[in-house]
C-alpha cells in the first residue's frame, strides 16, 4: 500500500476505483468533476448524496466509485470532498481524525492518505483523480475552506442561490489561518489543550488527557472528547468483576482498554483529578469508584480490609495496585492527605486511597450510638483504621461515585456503610 504525504501523487493503480473518506465526525463526502481550467462544466458535476451520479463517478454514501475509462475527454480532474455535516463539530479543529483510502477493483486499499492539520476548516478538498499525459494520477490534496461545501463549490465554479455572480469566478479562496472568527475569555491560555507528551496528565484540575500511543485503561464511560485514531474496547467487568461476584452479589470496575495515537480526554461527574506515580517499592490501595485510568504496566487486584468479616455488612473492598506506572484518581472536592504517624480512621466513603504497606481494619463505633454522630447514615458505625508508615487520602464527601457497594451497582448490599464499594462503578 502506497501512504502519501500532502502534495504527494501516484499513478493510479486501475481503470476501477474506490475512494474511502473515513472520519471520527458525521461527514457529507462529494465528488467534482473539472475541466481544464479547474471549474465544472455545469452543475451537474457536482456529485453528491443529492445527485448521486456523474459520467464515470457514482456517489455511494463514504465511498466514491470513479471508473476513468469512462469519464468524459474535456473532464481533467475528479476531486474528491468531505465537509462536516452540521451534526457534531463546526470545525475540522475538533472532528478528529480524516482519513482517505482508494481501493482497487478487489476492494484492497492501495493508496492512503492521513489528512492532519485542519483548524477552522468546515470542508476538504480531499484528493484528486487528474490526468496527466494521457494516463491518471492521484494526487493528496487536504486544502481546507472555512465555508463548508458551499465554499467548495463556489470556488470551482458551481452557482450557489442567492450569490451574486462575481462570487462564480472568485479564485479559489485561501483557508484562514491564526486569527479566530470571534472573541472570548475561552480562548485564553489557561483554557487551552494541555501541550504535555505522551502519557497521563492533568487537563486543568478536572480533566485528564491521556497523550496516546499504545494502551491505557480507564473508567467506562469516562471518554469526554478525544482526537486521532482511536480504539476504545469496552472490558464490561472483566477480571474485577469476576473476582467481586465470588463473594457479593454486584457488578465489577466497569473498565474499557484505549488504544491507539492521538489524544484522549476523561473526567468523570466533575470530580478532581489527581495523578499518582508509582515506583514499584509500594502498592496503593484504592476505592474503585476513585479510579480514572491507570497505564497498562500497572497490575491490580481485588482485596479485602483486614478485620472485616467475610459474609457480614463489615465486608470492605477495594483495588489494589501494584508495579511502576501511573494512574489518575478523581475525589469528589480537594482532598486532605494524612501521614499516617499515629493511629488514624476516617469514614470508608470519604477514603480514597492510601498506602497498600499500611496495616488496615474495621473498627465499630456503636457504644453510645456513636455512629449517629459521626457520619449520615446508620451504615457509619464502622470506620476503617490506619496503622504503620504510610499516608491516607481522604476527600470531604461521604458519598463517591458509584456509592456504596451495591448503591447503584446492583448488588444487595445497599446501605452497608463504607463499604469501598465505589468498585462496583456506576
């Protein structure tokens, strides 16, 4: 298979063939055929989804069929376009990745091209089909208009309603660069894409952006934009969930693996995001509900709070993770971390997270009803205890996404205080 670079071309590879135009966004792909002097010969040459055929062009949803041999003599070029279709993104900026590919009369792709690089363009000229000294090339285009398809048939010479003449012979016009079309405190610095490398980062205090190129596993659901070529796997509860429903009757980390290049953005409720690095010297132990996304090198298991009866509302648990990686937490408001150098407890609703090094337990708070004092719900008569080195993040809310085991997991421990079951998801 041939890949061409912008401005690159090659001989076509048959009498017979068919064009891709492949999008992350909803796109209206057309087909025009020029003569000479670059412009239609009429109206009709535009061929698109309202009129579906051209001699020797055949429109056929994201493909466009063009058989050579039958394209008329004063026809030059056959110019393949794409233009958003007003239903996601006004701009190329955020429609993700655009991709070209022509296949030969088998069906097998043979050229492709990677369009990149558009901003506030609406429409593209894609590729084009010329002939050239009695033989057909093609050729990568990627020229973009800010007008949409409107532009693009203007520019090649196809009347539009309501424009005045002059507009039919304009020269093609040249796509805008740098200055935007409007004005806005958004468009300051602090608001702008996370220019980080590869890897987990912070996308502002509530966003996490994932520089992609490879794999990295993150909280189903939790995908709020993402640019490039991207493959998103849903995991269901996979490996979590199995181990979970052994010993409750819930549901499992609802995880998908991404893979890929490109960029990805994640948050989950508008929690805060937070990102941990991990050296392989210690573990960290985790409330499910609290996880982001986390590397692929990183390992993880299900474990149960020491001191807690198996089979009784006292039954904690929560991921552990171990290896070197990192991973990005969510707590619901800025969280106070805690070194944990003398005895320490905090509700298990308000833990996050902590040092997998630290010996843990249950401790029951029900002499004088204590547990009405403390806490929100008679579930908080149990505290989780800390012991040993290490530290403890604790968030000012009693209630993480996803609940209580079975909160809104389906699991038949509703009520159970503290259980870390935010694994169970939501």
């Amino acid at each position: 298979m041939k890949t061409l670079a912008r401005g690159e071309n090659c001989p076509a590879p048959s009498e017979t063939l068919g064009v891709t135009v492949a999008g992350a966004s909803a796109l209206d792909v057309s087909a025009l055929l020029l003569a000479a002097d670059g412009k239609v010969r009429s109206d009709d040459d535009l061929v698109f989804f309202n009129n579906p055929s051209g001699p020797g062009v055949r429109y056929d949803g994201s493909i466009v069929h063009v058989q050579t041999s039958a394209l008329p003599p004063d026809v030059e070029t056959v110019a393949i376009t794409a233009s958003l279709d007003g239903t996601g993104p006004a701009t190329f900026a955020g429609a993700g990745f655009l991709a070209i590919g022509v296949a030969d009369p088998s069906g097998q792709e043979v050229v492709h091209f990677d369009i990149t690089g558009l901003s506030t363009e609406s429409a593209v000229v894609c590729l084009e089909i010329y002939r050239r000294s009695g033989a057909w090339k093609i050729r990568a285009v990627g020229q973009g208009f800010d007008n949409g398809l409107a532009g693009i048939a203007i520019a090649f010479g196809i009347s539009i309603d309501d424009e005045p003449p002059a507009q039919q012979a304009a020269p093609a016009p040249v796509p805008t660069q740098g200055a935007l079309p409007m004005q806005s405190e958004l468009f300051a610095p602090n608001y702008a894409e996370s220019t980080a490398g590869v890897g987990i980062q912070k996308q502002g205090s509530k966003m996490a952006k994932v520089g992609m190129n490879g794999e990295v596993m993150a909280r189903a659901g939790s995908m709020i934009a993402y640019q490039g070529d991207l493959k998103f796997e849903a995991l269901g509860a996979g490996g979590i969930g199995n181990i979970v429903r052994q010993k409750l009757s819930g549901e499992g980390v609802p995880l998908m693996k991404v893979s890929g290049r490109g960029d990805l953005f994640l948050a989950n409720a508008a929690q805060d995001v937070h990102i941990i690095d991990l050296d392989g010297s210690d573990g960290l132990t985790i409330n499910g509900a609290n996880v982001l996304a986390f590397d692929t090198t990183l390992s993880y298991k299900i474990g149960r709070v020491q001191g807690a009866a198996m089979g009784s509302n006292a039954g904690l648990f929560n991921c552990v993770f171990t290896g070197r990686g990192r991973i990005a937490i969510t707590t619901d408001g800025v969280p106070v971390v805690l070194n944990v150098d003398q005895p320490t407890f905090a509700d298990p609703q308000a833990a996050v997270c902590w040092s997998s090094s630290l010996q843990t337990g249950v401790k029951r708070n029900d002499q004088m009803n204590f547990g009405t004092l403390i806490g929100r719900s008679t579930g908080e008569r149990f505290t989780l205890s800390f012991s040993g080195q290490g530290f403890v993040v604790v968030q000012p809310s009693e209630e993480p996404p996803g609940g209580m085991i079975g909160g809104t997991g389906g699991g038949q421990q509703s009520g159970v205080g503290g259980a870390l079951g935010g694994l169970l998801g939501r």
